[in-house]
C-alpha cells in the first residue's frame, strides 16, 4: 500500500491550466475558512501552528494536482493518519466547505475540476485512515493441527 497520494508529472493542454493566482485564492480563503469553522477550526489549529508553510505546500499541492506541476513532493497519508480526533463527518464537512469556496471563486468549468478533485483526494485519505466501511477485519488463524 502507498504512503501517499501520487501525483503524476506530465504535459496537459495550456487551456485546462488554473493559474497560480487563482490556486493561492483559493488555497488562503478555503483554509481562513476552515480554521474559523466550528468543526474544523479546532482540528486544524491545534494540528498546525505555523500555517504560512502549511498554506504555501497546499498552494504547492492543488498546483501539482490541478496542473500536473510537480510541485507538491510531500506524503499527505501518513501525515492525516497521525491526527487525533479525525472522523468522517469532517471530510464531509471538509468537502463541502472546499466545494463552495471553489464555486465562489472559480468558473464553473473550474470549480468542477477542483470538486472533482478534491473528491477523489478525500475519499484516499478517508480509505488510508478509516479503512472500507462495514469490511469485516480479517479474522486471525489458529492453528487448528493437533500436534503440538
């Protein structure tokens, strides 16, 4: 299993580009957001102390995602996977507020993108740290022989 989320480096058609400016909007209004919601802001803050870094690698991140730069060379799982707190319902949260940040700031065409994205984003981090849901755990061995 990866540790991370891989991003593929590779040529795309200059027309389906989101410039950096808007990725930097976006990034810095969706986290002002986050940090100042009710169910987010407590789980963020206390994980993040200096958030200029952290914003400057997720503009680093959704750059390399939406535009295939190759700037973003971090590992997201293990990080997310180490937070304490962290259920579903704030991915779902999470998604929503990203996706309306996104509508607000972007095309249509654009804000799809980003939605598209971040859905598919959410839905590894939620598979990595939470596992498929109603999957039984594997059931252990025992050693049923009869010698010793």
């Amino acid at each position: 299993m990866t540790q991370g989320i891989r991003i593929p480096t590779r040529n795309v058609n200059q027309a389906f580009l989101v410039d950096d400016a808007l990725i930097e909007a976006l990034v810095h209004t969706f986290y002002d957001r986050v940090r100042a919601h009710p169910a987010l802001g407590p789980v963020f803050n206390s994980a993040i102390t200096n958030w200029e870094p952290h914003l400057a690698t997720m503009v680093d991140f959704w750059s390399s995602v939406m535009n295939t730069s190759g700037r973003y060379k971090g590992q997201p799982m293990p990080k997310h996977a180490a937070l304490s707190g962290v259920t579903p319902a704030h991915f779902t949260i999470w998604l929503g507020l990203f996706r309306d940040t996104a509508t607000e700031l972007c095309t249509p065409e654009i804000a799809a993108r980003f939605a598209e994205k971040s859905e598919l984003i959410t839905k590894s981090l939620q598979l990595g740290m939470f596992g498929l849901p109603g999957l039984k755990q594997p059931i252990e061995k025992t050693n049923t022989s009869t010698n010793p």
